[in-house]
C-alpha cells in the first residue's frame, strides 16, 4: 500500500465520519426537540416504548443520541427505567437504518446529492431549508468518503499481511473485541458498521468474519451512554447498564447460532452479490431478534440492574424524593381522616420545597454581589428538585381532589396547588438571578457601590418575605401584605436610581441590562410570595371554620 494510498484512505475516513456527523446533526436540528417532546410524553406501554424508540433512532440516525437523551430523561425522574428498557431495545433496531442506506449503494449520485445539499445551506436564506441542507451534504459526503475508502484499500487485497489480520477476526473473540473497542473510539456504531461494510465491499473480510466484528460494534456503542451517565443518579447508570445486558446478550446468542448454525451461509444467500447487504442485513436481523426475544423480559432485567447497581444506604436522600408524601397510596377509597392525612402531607413537603427555593433565592444574589458562580452545580440541582417536586406534588393533588367530598378540604388542596406552582416559579427567578454571576464573570460586568447596597436590600427583603411564609401565622402573613408592598416602592425607587447613574455615566450598558432584568426577577419573587401568602390564609381560614 503506497503513501498516497493512505493518504486517500485517511481522506475518505475523515470525509465519512464527518459526513455522517452532519447527516445526524441535520436530521436532530430538523426534528430532535419534537422527538424529545415524544419522548417525554411516552407511556410505560413495551410495544409503543418500543416503536417511539425506534422511529427516534430512524429519524435521528444515532442510537447513542437517543440513549442519552434516555438517560438524561431517567436522570431528571421524568421516565422511569422500564420505560428507558423499551426505548433502548427500539434504538438499537432503528440505528440499522444507516447500514440499510447504505447498503442501497447510491455513490454514483454521491455528488449530486452533497451538491444539492450544499445549495440549500448557501444559497436559500430561510433557515428552515438549512437543516434539510445539512441531511443531503451529510449523506452526499459520507458516500464520497466511503468511496474513497474503497479505493483505497483495494491495494491491500493482495496484502497477505492484512489478509492474515482480517482472517483472525473469524475468531469470535478477537472479532468482537476489535468491533467494539474501534466503535467505543469513534462512538458511532452507524459509523463503525459503515466502515466495516466499506472493507467488505473491497473484499477485505467475509461476511463469516464481519459477523463478530458487527456483534462487537453493538456493545461498543454503548461507551457514549457510560460517559453521559456519568455523575448522574444511580437511575440514570441503570439505563446504560440495561443497554449493555442488551447487546452483550445478542451477542452471546447470536456468536453461539453463527457457531452451530449456517446462519451466515443463509445470510450471504440473501444478497450474494452485495457484501454490504449482506453486514446491514446481518446488523438489522441482530437487533430485532433480540429486541422480539428480550421484549417480555424488561421488568427482569430493570431489576438486574438493581442489582448490579444497587442503591447506597444515603441513595434516596441523595435523589429527589416526596420525603412526606406517600405519592403511591391509594386514594381512590374515602377513608376516615382521609383530608387531614393528606393536606398536613401536602404543608411538610411544600414546606420543603419552599426551603430549597429560599437557599437558591439567598445563594442567587450571593452569587451577583460576589461576582461568584462557583454553586452553579448546587443551585441547578436544587432548582431541577423544585421541578420535579412541583410535577410530583401536582400529579398528587390532581389524583386525591376527585376523591375529595368535602368543599372545604378540596378549596383548601386547590390552595396548595397554587402555591406549589408559585414556589417553583421563585425557584425560576432565583435561577435566572444566578445566571448573571456567570455573565459578569464572562463579560467582566461590575456594579457601582451603590447598586451593591440596593442588591443587598433585595435579598435580605426577599429573605425576609419567605421566612415569613415559613412561619406562616396570622400574623407573619400579614406582614407578607407590607413586605410585598415595600418590594413593589424599592422597586421603582432602585429604577429611578438606575436611571440617575445611567446619567452621570456610571453605569456600563451591559450592567444596566443586568441590573433591569435582576429587578424584574426580584420584583416578581415578591409577587409570588404575596399570592403564596394570600392562599395559606385561604388554607388558614378554611381550618378556622373547620374547627
């Protein structure tokens, strides 16, 4: 093999992998947010959870895109991980669409198609066709390189070197060995079984070779799934553990049916003509059988992988929770002293929610005055707490109000619903006041002296108003009333003294842009308090009549 041989084989890899990566990226910015919001909305039906994986891998071309998102979605307690089982099976079938593309072997029309691609990004204006551009160069690319690959390995038949290597790969172990630590380098199984059809097309290796090579490349591609998970919850390293029982299982089975059965024989029968049929064909048979013969087994293997990753005796602390909340309790069936169980249920854990939401509040605005985003991590988790505490207790109260008779118990579980949607929303803003820290630092953004004082007022205003809502007596909630009127008076008198400074010239306009949207955020921090005061006297006075 010449030099320039190997300069055209690096050539045409890098034009693959690259072509392949703006294929996918097209094909996400084209549809990944809807895919995502599919994703979010899936119910725990195996058969749907299945399909919707599947056609989200198909549309994608990146079963390791999706496993990620799987991963993120476990993470965050918005899937469980039976639903994350079903995902993962039907990812794996639709990740055999790209071996099937190109398997069609269009690479006389390669160039035609990076061509029109090419003309969509450049020439039309409207963003909407960019995406659709991407797809096309992408897939136009990948052809190119995929030739240039081919033309260049076509020395090495004569290699028997090289020969020599590609025969050892019939070993079943070296072969899956090779497949899948060449795919966890790239982290691309499409791209790695892409190339492996490239080498079969060259005559370079056999179908009864390719096979463990393939099988390899399917554990492989769960390298990029083990790194997402990576600092995530003991859930979300469950998912990637599901993935791998899944393939290292299809590739047991299917190593033993090559090694006593004439499977590959039936294969190369299929398209004998066309090795790169035979590898995507190969490839899909793969992962529908095992998806058809791991399919009534999911609930087994989510509990293996309780197993394998079993939790710590502080796991559940450590993971978001309902600490009061008993969110799986029946409540269909009216039972005595049914509304007193579950709003004293209700006012412990919206009290720890408003606790977290009062730290990130305090720790935003510590945050600006110190030019420090150094509890970014701490604070995003707190705020990722209050999302899914709001989502749990709603589901809750959605649940326990259509069994609920008494009209004074029920205005008072509409209450809390409320105040559960305000809290989450201070948590909102005290996000938003965090983020200047970081804009600050980034653009070098300082405020005058005076703005520090005004910025010390609000928090310590803020602070004030919640810890009143936290000793929610009578009396502390009508001081709420005051406090929230004094919010609205600093409000405008902190605006009036922007405007003086803008005056005199000493305020920068990056620091006057900030220090606009900080009041806003502190103004409507205000605002939520007052209407979560407003409902526990609700919650209040209702208990009043009661007794």
């Amino acid at each position: 093999m010449k030099v320039a041989d190997i300069f055209s084989l690096l050539g045409g890899l890098a034009l693959f992998l690259y072509g392949m990566q703006m294929m996918s990226s097209g094909l996400e910015a084209a549809a990944g947010n809807r895919m995502k919001q599919i994703l979010e909305k899936l119910t725990s039906n195996r058969f749907l959870g299945v399909l919707v994986g599947a056609v989200i891998t198909a549309v994608i071309q990146s079963s390791s895109a999706t496993t990620v998102m799987v991963v993120g979605f476990v993470n965050s307690r918005m899937m469980t991980l039976t639903q994350a089982a079903w995902i993962i099976m039907g990812a794996n079938i639709g990740t055999t669409v790209t071996g099937l593309l190109i398997a069609l072997d269009v690479g006389a029309l390669a160039p035609l198609i990076a061509f029109a691609g090419v003309v969509l990004i450049v020439f039309f204006k409207n963003p909407k066709f960019h995406p659709v551009g991407r797809i096309m160069a992408g897939l136009g690319v990948l052809f190119i390189g995929m030739d240039m690959m081919s033309t260049a390995m076509t020395p090495l038949r004569n290699s028997q070197a090289f020969i020599n290597l590609m025969t050892r790969f019939s070993n079943p172990l070296l072969g899956i060995l090779a497949g899948a630590v060449f795919t966890a380098i790239i982290q691309s199984s499409s791209a790695s079984v892409g190339i492996l059809q490239t080498l079969a097309n060259s005559g370079l290796i056999s179908l009864p070779s390719a096979v463990y090579v393939l099988f390899g490349q399917n554990i492989g591609t769960c390298i990029t799934a083990v790194l997402a998970s990576i600092g995530t919850s003991r859930n979300a390293k469950r998912t990637t553990v599901i993935h791998l029982m899944f393939n290292i299982f299809g590739t047991i089975m299917f190593t033993v049916l090559c090694q006593v059965t004439p499977l590959t024989d039936f294969l190369q029968s299929l398209a004998p003509a066309n090795p790169s049929a035979q590898i995507a064909l190969t490839h899909t048979l793969f992962n529908i059988v095992t998806t058809l013969v791991l399919l009534p087994f999911g609930g087994w293997m989510v509990k293996a992988a309780i197993r394998i990753l079993p939790d710590g005796e502080n796991e559940k602390d450590l993971l978001p929770h309902l600490k009061y909340i008993t969110a799986s309790e029946p409540v269909s069936e009216f039972h005595i002293g049914f509304s007193a169980i579950h709003l004293t249920q209700l006012e412990m854990e919206l009290g720890r929610m408003l606790s977290m939401a009062q730290e990130n509040v305090r720790s935003a605005f510590h945050a600006v005055l110190r030019r420090d985003d150094s509890a970014a991590k701490q604070v995003a988790e707190r705020e990722n707490y209050l999302d899914y505490l709001n989502r749990e207790i709603s589901q809750f109260i959605s649940r326990i109000i259509a069994s609920e008779t008494n009209e004074g118990a029920s205005a008072a579980i509409s209450a809390y619903f409320k105040i559960s949607g305000d809290i989450e929303r201070i948590g909102d803003h005290a996000l938003n006041i965090f983020g200047y820290s970081s804009l600050m630092k980034e653009k070098d953004i300082h405020f005058s002296g005076e703005a520090q004082e005004e910025i010390e007022k609000m928090c310590n205003l803020c602070m004030d108003a919640l810890d009143s809502l936290q000793d929610h007596t009578a009396n502390k909630l009508s001081q709420i009333v005051q406090l929230e009127q004094k919010n609205d008076d600093m409000t405008a008198q902190f605006r009036q003294n922007q405007l003086d400074r803008i005056r005199k010239g000493s305020c920068s306009e990056e620091g006057c842009v900030l220090y606009s949207e900080l009041l806003t955020d502190f103004e409507r921090i205000g605002d939520h308090a007052l209407n979560i005061s407003q409902s526990l006297q609700t919650v209040a006075k209702i208990s009043g009549e009661s007794t």
